[in-house]
C-alpha cells in the first residue's frame, strides 16, 4: 500500500494536470465557506450538469447563511424538488440555524465544530476546511477511492471498515499540505474526468501512468473492489388525485387533498397525495375493495368516479423499488368534507407545497389534472 512515485511527484503531476484540464466550475471560484457547503450538499448524490441550476437558484433565493436560516422547511424542500436524498435538505437547514444562531452567521474555522453540524461528514466537513480555508484536511469520496485503489493498488473493500480506515490514512499521506485545497480538487477531479468506473483514460489522459501500481500490473478494471451490493425492497404505491368541485351557486371551486409524509420513512417532510400501499401489485378491482379506499370515498355527499390508473411509473431508490400508479377521484358538493390526516387545499396551488419527484413525475403525465 505504498506510493510508486514520491508523493511530492504525484502531488506536482496532479496540480499541473488540474490547472489544464479541470473544469471552471462556479464553486471553485470562490472562497466562500457557505458556497462551497451548499455545492457539496448540492453534488453529494448529483451530478454536476444537474446540481448546477439549483446552486444558482438556492444562492439567488438565499444569497448568505442567516437567509437560509430565516427560511421555513416547506420553503427549502420545495427549491429542493428532483434532488432527492430531502434528509440533506432539511439538514442544510439546521445546520444554517445552528450557523447563524451560535456563530454569528460565519462556518466555523475549525474541523471539529463543522463535522458537529447536522448533515456534514467527514468527507464534506474536509472539503469546506481545505477549500475555503486551505487548512490540510483529505477529502476521500468515490473517486478519491477509485484513483487511490489504483494507484496503490489496494484490494480491500472501499465500504468495509478496514477499507475506509486505509483509504483515509492513504488520502492523509499524499494531501499536499502547502496546497490542500487546489490538491484535493485535482485528485477528485482526476476520478471524474480519467480515472472513471468503467474505460479509465490511462493511455490518453491520465498524468499518473508511470505512479499508477494497478495500471502496471493490468488490475485497472478490477479496482476498487466493494463489497456487494445492497439488498433493494420492492414497493407498491397506488396514490389517488382527488378533484372535489365545491358547488356554491354559480361558482365552482376546485381542490385537492395532500398531507405531508411521516417520519420514518422516505420523502419524509414531503407532501404526497391520498396513498394506498399495498404488499404486492394490485388491480383496480381489488384496490377498491380495501378498507383505506372505502375510508377516502365515505368522505363526500356522493360517490365519486374513479379513472385509473392514468399513469404507472417505477422509481428506483438506493434501497427501495418503487412501482406506483395515479388514480383520479372526481367528487362534487355543495360542502367542503374533512379526510383524516389530510388538508384541502384549492387545486390551483398545488405548485406551492414540495412533491417527492415520483409523485411530480405522476402528475407531468396527466397534466390536464391542473
């Protein structure tokens, strides 16, 4: 687990590469600890073409850390839509309020106080202390992993333990210290650009051949190594888009039932639409002799007509598989009903509350709903 060249050698290669071949990125123009955080916050499960627009648009609506914390959660993870992972959203949350409230508004200076906040790990807390500081602490993320794999050709698990211990001394003993900033960008922007999964650029790109130990001995596309995979569950969502036209006189007013999701469970803090799960995929037969059905249709005057489903979507999380269909629900009366756990909202504001992406995905394929 030994460097072939001297790190002073790969360090000078890596920063030489960088300053030609790294992109211009908007966060790396600057040495704004509250920037920096929010692109990592942003980028963790993003990609960078993606993660782009809602930098901007988080910066534009809340230009500093004490604007962040002045905002409702509603109001986060509504800008956060189609990032996913909303647990980062409302800790990005938290932690600004810890920020503005105990620190005056400013990150802290030192890497304990960072990594205490709520969402920051090591890897985010090390990027913030060496990118807007240049105080020398190692990033390790996936392709800090992957060139590090290579190039000490290191054959332990990237997601054991023992594998995340090695990873991190070996990211520790290469970090430039003068430099550790603009050397940790060149080795993740190395894993991104070259040294990638799958037809890494080591004859054309990479400045790191001749120090590459896996390289040398033909094990490239064997590295790194994890340990399995991660078991996903399947899951079966039959959600229902209620469209109850309230009759008064010659006016009809239009609205729609959403309640937020529990704790618990995924989307968390999110608004969802009336929800039936079920163990297993069911037809429309079966739905509507449930009981959670029954209970959404004794709401109203009359009963409703059912289409459905209108649209059928499979969405794929890091350890669920979730395959849901949209029903449409349409009641008339001359009062607005109650259904437990739920708030009647006029359907033309639908576009103020924070859908999870599926349910967003659901309604784009029946737009003339809204």
């Amino acid at each position: 687990m030994t460097f072939i060249c001297s790190r002073s050698e790969i360090r000078h290669k890596l920063i030489e590469w960088y300053n030609t071949a790294g992109r211009a990125l908007p966060w790396r123009e600057t040495r704004d600890p509250y920037a920096i955080w929010l692109s990592e916050v942003i980028l963790q499960q993003t990609r960078v073409d993606q993660g782009m627009s809602y930098y901007h648009r988080f910066l534009q609506a809340y230009p500093t850390v004490q604007d962040l914390a002045s905002a409702s959660e509603d109001e986060v993870l509504h800008l956060w839509q189609g990032l996913g992972y909303y647990s980062r959203g409302r800790n990005l949350l938290k932690a600004a309020r810890i920020i503005s409230d105990e620190y005056k508004g400013v990150m802290p200076l030192d890497y304990k106080s960072v990594r205490a906040l709520p969402g920051i790990g090591d890897y985010t807390a090390a990027a913030i202390m060496s990118f807007a500081y240049n105080i020398p602490h190692a990033t390790v993320d996936g392709n800090i992993y992957r060139v590090l794999s290579r190039l000490c050709a290191i054959d332990t698990p990237i997601d054991s333990t023992q594998g995340k211990k090695i990873f991190q001394k070996q990211a520790d003993l290469l970090l430039d210290p003068k430099h550790p900033g603009a050397h940790n960008q060149a080795i993740m922007e190395l894993g991104a650009l070259c040294c990638t999964p799958k037809n890494p650029q080591c004859d054309t790109d990479c400045p790191l051949p001749d120090c590459c130990a896996a390289y040398k001995l033909g094990l490239t596309a064997k590295l790194p190594v994890k340990q399995g995979k991660v078991q996903v569950k399947d899951r079966y969502f039959h959600y229902f888009f209620i469209k109850y036209a309230l009759l008064s006189g010659q006016k009809v007013q239009t609205y729609t039932f959403i309640k937020k999701r529990p704790a618990g469970d995924v989307w968390q803090g999110l608004y969802e639409v009336p929800l039936i799960e079920t163990p297993s995929d069911m037809g429309v037969e079966s739905i509507i002799a449930l009981e959670e059905y029954q209970a959404i249709i004794r709401m109203a005057e009359h009963p409703p007509s059912l289409s459905g489903p209108l649209a059928k979507l499979k969405h794929i999380l890091t350890h669920r598989r979730i395959y849901a269909d949209l029903y449409l629900l349409e009641f008339t009366g001359t009062q607005l009903p109650s259904l437990d756990g739920y708030e009647a909202i006029p359907i033309t504001r639908i576009d103020e509350y924070a859908f999870p992406q599926l349910i967003k995905k659901l309604f784009n394929t029946i737009n003339f709903l809204l």
